[in-house]
C-alpha cells in the first residue's frame, strides 16, 4: 500500500465525522469530482485502509446510568481460548465493548447498567457464565469525563 496523501486523508476525516455523507457530497468537501472521490474511496477499501462502515449507538445510559469496566482473566491464553471467549461475548448486546489487553487482564470489557442490582444479574447470568473466565474484576465509573464520539 502506498503513503496516504493530504486528500487521503481529508476524505477519511469527513468519513469518520459522517459515514453516510454522499459520494458527491464528500467529492465537493475535498475538492475532487465524484468519479475520482469514488476511485480513491474504492482504492482505500481495497487496500485495508477503511475496513468497513458501522453505526455508532448512543449510550444506552439514562441519567442515572452506570458504566461498568471489568477486567477479566482466563484461565489459559491460548488461541483456542480467546476464540471461544470472543465468540460468546458477541452474542450478549448487554456488553458494549470489549477488547483484547497486554498485561494483568486478557480483556477489558464495558456493561452499562442502571444500578448495582442489573449489575450483579449480568455478572450472575452472563460474565461469570463466559468460557474459561478465572477472574472478573469489575469498576463502576463515576462519571463520564471525556468521550471520543462526537454528539451532534
């Protein structure tokens, strides 16, 4: 893959601020006709450059909601592992992220609840139920101090 240029570059910010925007829309943004936007969008996906398009869903926090950190541990770091861990974390929408760590956790993950009590039924029903977990260790957050989602 080669060096991405200024326009490169210009044309991936308007995608991360708005995904939706129209070829001829971003085209007119960064200064190029649709025909040739089009091309260098093309060129970036095939290139691994942009990977794929996604929705970003609002908190699902009301006023009084509570983000949930935990950190979990497995109880072998194999392939196989991770594999079977992964896949059942995508089939539970109550867990909201979750990435793969270096250091004392395997994963990180984040719950958002609405108190303690729909806590403990996630932790009960679904966390402690996940495949070859040894160790959960879970922090409620206080409150929100910067998010990297722009709200509109």
């Amino acid at each position: 893959m080669q060096a991405l240029d200024a326009i490169d570059r210009n044309i991936l910010r308007h995608l991360r601020e708005n995904a939706r925007l129209s070829n001829a829309a971003l085209a007119k943004a960064v200064g190029l006709s649709p025909s040739a936007c089009l091309r260098r969008i093309n060129i970036l996906e095939q290139s691994g450059v942009i990977r794929g398009y996604t929705a970003l869903v609002g908190d699902s926090l009301g006023e009084d909601g509570i983000a949930v950190i935990i950190r979990i541990s497995l109880e072998k770091q194999t392939e196989a592992s991770f594999s079977r861990f992964e896949s059942a974390v995508r089939r539970h929408p109550e867990i909201r992220e979750c990435l793969l760590m270096t250091g004392d956790s395997d994963y990180l993950l984040r719950v958002d609840v609405d108190s303690a009590h729909e806590f403990e039924r996630i932790h009960n029903d679904v966390l402690s139920k996940l495949p070859g977990v040894q160790r959960i260790h879970s922090s409620f957050s206080i409150r929100n101090v910067l998010a990297s989602q722009r709200k509109k």
